[in-house]
C-alpha cells in the first residue's frame, strides 16, 4: 500500500476523557439516560401565576411582571396590562456555576413610565432549594405570600416552583439562561435548542401518453406540439411530438420532487411552437395532487383522461374557464417505493423509501453527545471586539436538531445529548458548528449565519456499544487555503439492537428496489437531487427558530457536485492509492522474474510446480491468503472515527488560483482575462485526458483488428497461430503447458533479452482506426 505523510498533529484527531456517566463505574451518575454528556447543575425557577395584586397606579389599576434576580443575573417575565391575575408559566434557569449569591430573590413588580414600583417579593436560600432529577415528575409549584421590603407580609400571592436539576431536565430547552442574560426581545427565539424533521419527499411521476382533439390557431400548418409541466419552481417540457397532428403523441415521463403536504398543484400546458421563440398555449390542465394515486412498487397505474382549458385558476385569481372538447391522456403518481434523495449519496443518513409501509424495523440506536468546543476564532467584530456565538446542527435521516446557542464564548459548553434510530449501518451523521448571526439583530434575515466547520461519522466504522471520546478538529477551506477554526468535543455511542439483523443488513441492496426495477438516469437524479435540497431548505427555513438555507446547504454538501481542481487532484491521488497494491503486486514478481533474490524465486517456483500439479489448491491458498492478511491487519486496525483529512483533500496544498475557482459564482463572476487563463489550463488538461482515452481506444482497436482482416498479413499469421495452437493444446496436457509458460516467464535474466517479446511487436503493428480521425 502507498503510505501517505501523516498530516499536521493540529488538524489530527484526539482521544479525550470528558466526565460522562457512560463507562464508568463510580460516581454521582444523575441519569443514566443523559450518560454521554457531562452534567451541568441548573437552579430552575418557574414563575407560574399571580392572584389579589393590589393596585399601584393613581388609574388603579395594576401591570404586573416578575423579576428573578440572583446575585448579578436578573431575568424578567413579559407584563400584562391592568390585570392583578396574571399567568405567566415561564422558566428561569440560572448555571450554577455562575452563581455567587446564596440567595434567590423573586420580585412582583408595576410596570411604570419612570420607575417601576414593587408589589412584593419572595426569598429562597439555595441551601435549601430541592434536587430534581428525571423521570421523577416535575415539582409541584406552590403558593407564596408576597413581603415587602422590610419582610411584612402584603396583599398578593405568587404561584413558584423552585428546584435544583440538570440539562437533561424537561424545562430546559424553552427555559430563560441566564448565559444569555444578555439576549433580549426576539433575539432569544434564535438561541433556543430545537429539533426538526425534514419534510416528507416523494417524487411525482406524470407519464404523458397523448393528447386529442387540440385546436391550433393557424389551421394551414403541421402543428410542433410539446407539453410543458410546472410543479412549484420546477418546470419541465417534453421533447416536441413526432406526429405533427392535432392528436399528438409522447409517451414520456417527467419526474418531480414534492414534499408532503402538498401545497401546490401540478400545471400542465399543452403548447405549439409557432415561431423561433413564440410558444401558443393550445390548453391547461391543473391537477391537485391530493388527488393523485400513491404506489409503492412498479405496478402500471391507470391513466386518465383529463379536460384541457383555455383557462386555468393560479395564485387564486379566478379567470373565465372556455371548455372545449381537447384532452390529454396521462399515468400520474406518487412514487412511494424510491428513496428521495436530497443529499449527496456519499454522505446519506438515511435510504429508506418514501412510504412508511416498506421501512423496516430499526437495526439500532445512534446516541450523539455534543459536549462543547473550543480554541474557536472570532466570527465577528462586537463593540470593537472580536465575538462568537457558537451553536451546534446535527442531521442524522429527517432528524435535525439544533443545540442552544452560548453567547460570547470562545470555549461553548452545550453538554445535549440526542437519538436517532438507525436502519441501516452504512449510514453517515453530520454535525456542524455555526456562528449565530441573530442574537443581537432579532430574525430580519439581513445577516447570515457562519459556518465555524463539520464533522462527519460513518456508522459502519464504529463499534456496537462503544463509547467513542474525541475532540474533531474544525476545518473550513477559504480562498486563502485550509484553516482551523477550533475544535469540538463529542460522545458517540451505536448500540445495536441485533446483530443478526445488522449483518444482514449486509446482503441487502443500499437503495430500495424500485431504483433497480425501474432507475433512474443520473442526469434526472441530479436534477431530483438539487430540487430535493432546495424543498428540504425552504421548509426548515420557515420553521420558528429557522434553519436558514445556509446552514441547510452545508449541511446537505449541495456544493459538491461542482468543478474543483483541487477535489480532481484529490480523486486522482485516491484512484492511484487504490491502484498501489497492484503496482506493488507487480513490483514484486517483476523482481521474483528477475531473480533479485535467487531463494524467493525458487520457493515460487515451488509453489507455482504444486499448484499446478494439484489446481484444487489455487482457490483455497487465495481465500486462505487473503483470511491471513485481515486477521495480520486486524492489529493496526483504526480505534478511532474517520475525520476530514486535509492531506487527502489536497487542501494544505492547493494553489491559491485553484482555490479562487472553487470559491467561484456559477456562472462565473470573475475577469474576462482570469476565466480565459483558467479555460487555458482545462483545455490543457482535457488535451491530456483526451490523448489517454484515445490510447485506450487504439489498444482496444488494435484487438478488434487481429481477426477483422483489416490487415491481411496480420490477420493471416494470427488465424494460421490460432491453428498450430489448437491442435497443440488437444494433444498436450494443459498441466505441461501451464508448467512450460510458468517457467518461460519466470526464466532467469541470463536467458532474456531487453528487445520486446515477439506478440507484443506483432500486437503494435496491429492497425487501428486513429488513421480515419480528422
């Protein structure tokens, strides 16, 4: 094998011992449920309802809100106007690492134009505050009289829960932090955790068979009628219809990507091209596809006729319908037995099909802690200093989650842990790590979020019921070269609910079968593919926190079907490490014909003499061999997850105009003289390609001519071999024939010569037809 540098210690993975319930033995294990994350002591105050507040204002009347303070965090439920029962329900949690009060104080207070007057107000000491910890049910909350000031009691009560948990607590994702104490008004919206599932994809297959009875304007012409079809932003057309009547024909399928529900219909518009760039409507049809039939395998579904009008209803805007008796004959369907695809198939989380009724039952479960990160770079400039607000995506099939964001931290701990249920083990999970570009700016849209750097595990490469401990480095490339821009810390656990049904797994097609009963070409994936994305974008974009398309995007890799020189330089280096095996294979024997060691060549002899003689030996010593060379490497096998490899990227090595190409708009934004530079060096490159390929061609030319008597004489000579050859081979035993090759080309170099062997001249002036090349 070809051994490649290591690469930089930095951008390497490393082993860690963070203090997690999972695998150890002692310890204060608060819940074996939230074992892969190292728990954070939270004090919870859930504000509930008020009741009897009396009146402050000269109006009479009371706008209440309550205040939670401790030591110096102070956080603050919304008010209400003129109610003196008002019902909050919100939660406060405060880190307890943070606090340096020992005392909780909760303040009843009326909103005022100049200062806001107290109402009354509650205390508790930490020291006595109760530990709660899941699945015990949540605390009671309690009434309390309010005091004022001095500690009298005064009129209203205040309905509280006070208690001491952890992250895994089920108050914690909507609660207030006081580690954004900072973040208010609808900045908090954008910083809270969250989990979201990926819309329902299906694709929509609308077979257009024909159409009757059309009504060209212009009567005194063969009319060139194609069917354009519009789904969405989608928009496709069939080529134009062969028979150039009013009852065209087609037979042509065009497919769609839809996610579920359904909200908008499929437009079909049968149109006539009556000039270079003039297109006539000959009729719409518009179909709902709550309508439309589902299938789950490659039964034929029933066509259907349907009316063509001259008007149709779009956008809700009503036009005048002008039925006439044209029709359109179509087999429409919800394709409920392939796969959509809406990621690159390299990295796919999830290949179940689109209906539930075909999805098998789950080989396991994949349980992610997101621990914390740090060393990351600022991402943005704050008061004139540089700031993150890191935040953390996780995509494992429909599941996305999102961790909270930490506000202003270099070193974020976010210590949530989630699961996903896993079907299928050659399956990847992506996780990211993005600055928050809306704590500050409420959600106007106008900033974006940044990409800090991902991580991607493949779950074949992990061990059933292990805990795997490791801080991934963070490797983001730019126009200027690779950079890391921090590190962060996680805990992956695969437990595996049956290995009898995981290694079965084994034996299955990757994809569900309609994509080899009926597939799909790579062209129509493709498009699929980048129509799935954008659906699958849009819609969690419009979800409350949203994952915007950015984060959506990077996530999904929908950049990595682009032209890169450097990926390109990369798949080669792959091509010849997979190749280098082979090369040394031949190395080898090349020095075992050449007698570089005298004793290895006659032990091959040897064994080369005992296989022949005994050839229901060659099959076993191969299999043999190979159980050998896996139980020899099981050794050295990996104990850790892959991880981005800069070196296999050709990213620490990339030339800076390379990397200006890869970062570059599609069409191209940059100069005329740049893009000419740039076209300058791939034809170079295509010059290159193109002379292999045609090497290739003549090699496989030059076989095709040795019996195509396209040279008499060669063709002759080889016919005339062909001959000498069987009747040789019929009267001698294959073992001597086999054993008298062996020895020719295993000779010793005392009886070689350098010249080429003699079918290998014959073969060179074999024609091939680059002589017919323009």
């Amino acid at each position: 094998m070809m051994q490649k540098p290591p690469q930089a210690v930095d951008f390497a993975l490393k082993e860690t011992s963070p203090k997690i319930g999972a695998g150890s033995i002692t310890g204060d294990k608060l819940s074996c449920t939230y074992d892969l994350v190292e728990q954070m002591q939270y004090l919870y105050v859930r504000v509930v309802k008020a009741k009897d507040l009396p009146a402050k204002d000269v109006t009479g009347s009371c706008d209440p809100y309550v205040e939670v303070k401790l030591g110096n965090y102070k956080g603050n439920t919304k008010h209400f106007e003129k109610k003196s029962n008002p019902e909050w329900n919100q939660v406060f949690a405060f880190s307890k690492e943070r606090i340096q009060a020992s005392v909780l104080e909760v303040f009843v207070k009326d909103k005022d134009v100049v200062i806001d007057d107290l109402i009354g107000r509650a205390m508790f000491d930490l020291n006595e505050v109760p530990k709660r910890v899941p699945p015990d049910s949540p605390l009671a909350p309690q009434w309390y009289r309010l005091e004022d000031r001095k500690g009298d009691k005064v009129k209203g009560e205040l309905m509280l829960a006070v208690w001491m948990g952890t992250q895994a607590d089920e108050a914690f994702p909507d609660a207030w932090h006081s580690d954004a104490a900072t973040v208010g008004g609808d900045g908090v919206t954008h910083i809270r955790s969250k989990v979201y599932l990926s819309p329902k994809l299906w694709y929509v297959r609308v077979n257009i068979i024909e159409a009757q009875d059309l009504v060209p304007s212009d009567k005194s012409r063969f009319p060139e009628v194609f069917v354009k079809a519009i789904l969405g932003n989608q928009a496709l057309r069939t080529r134009t219809s062969l028979s150039k009547t009013i009852n065209p024909m087609w037979n042509e399928d065009l497919m769609f990507v839809v996610a579920d529900p359904f909200e908008e219909p499929l437009i079909l518009s049968v149109e006539d091209r009556v000039g270079s760039n003039k297109d006539e409507v000959l009729g719409r049809c518009l179909i709902p596809l709550q309508m439309v039939q589902r299938r789950l395998d490659h039964k034929p579904v029933n066509s259907r006729w349907f009316n063509l009008e001259k008007h149709v209803i779009v956008d809700g805007e009503h036009k005048k319908e002008i039925k006439f008796a044209s029709r359109i004959h179509l087999r429409i369907c919800l394709e409920g037995g392939y796969h959509v695809l809406d990621e690159s198939t390299h990295y796919s989380s999830d290949l179940r099909p689109t209906a539930k009724q075909l999805w098998k039952s789950s080989i396991g479960i994949l349980e992610v802690g997101i621990l914390s990160a740090h060393g990351l770079m600022p991402m943005k400039t704050k008061d004139g200093r540089g700031t993150t607000d890191a935040y953390c995506v996780a995509k494992y099939g429909q599941k996305w989650v999102r961790t909270r964001t930490i506000v202003d931290s270099f070193m974020p701990r976010w210590n949530e842990q989630y699961t996903w249920e896993v079907f299928d083990p050659c399956t990847v999970i992506t996780i990211g790590v993005f600055d928050n570009g809306h704590v500050h700016g409420g959600g106007g849209g106008g900033g974006k979020d940044s990409r800090i750097g991902k991580v991607r595990i493949r779950l074949s490469t992990l061990e059933a019921d292990r805990v795997y401990t490791h801080s991934y480095p963070l490797l983001v490339l730019h126009p200027s070269g690779v950079k890391k821009t921090g590190e962060v810390q996680l805990a992956v656990r695969f437990t595996c609910s049956s290995l009898i049904n995981m290694l079965h797994m084994y034996s299955h097609p990757l994809l569900p079968k309609m994509h080899y009963i009926h597939p799909l070409s790579v062209i129509q994936l493709d498009s699929l593919r980048h129509q799935a994305m954008q659906i699958v974008s849009m819609r969690l974009s419009r979800a409350e926190p949203p994952l915007r398309k950015e984060i959506v995007e990077y996530m999904l890799d929908v950049d990595s079907h682009m032209w890169s020189m450097r990926r390109s330089k990369a798949n080669f280096f792959r091509i010849m490490g997979v190749l280098s095996g082979l090369i040394a294979v031949g190395k080898w024997f090349d020095q075992i014909c050449n007698w570089k060691n005298p004793l290895t060549s006659i032990l091959i002899h040897i064994l080369f003499i005992i296989l022949v003689l005994y050839p229901e030996l060659i099959l076993p010593t191969v299999f043999l061999y190979l159980f050998l060379i896996g139980i020899w490497n099981f050794r050295w096998r990996a104990r850790h997850p892959p991880h981005m490899d800069t070196r296999l990227s050709h990213a620490d090595a990339a030339h800076p105009d390379e990397l200006d190409e890869e970062f570059d708009t599609f069409p191209t934004s940059r100069s005329s003289d740049i893009v000419r530079m740039r076209y300058d060096r791939l034809r170079s490159i295509a010059g290159r390609v193109q002379t292999v390929i045609g090497d290739l061609a003549t090699q496989g030319e030059r076989f095709q001519s040795l019996l195509s008597w396209r040279d008499p004489r060669a063709t002759t000579l080889f016919v005339t071999f062909c001959l000498i050859a069987a009747l040789v081979l019929y009267v001698t035993p294959f073992q001597v024939i086999a054993l008298l090759s062996g020895f020719y080309v295993l000779r010793h170099p005392r009886f070689r010569h350098k010249l080429p062997s003699v079918p290998l001249n014959f073969f060179r002036r074999l024609p091939a037809r680059s002589d017919s090349m323009l």
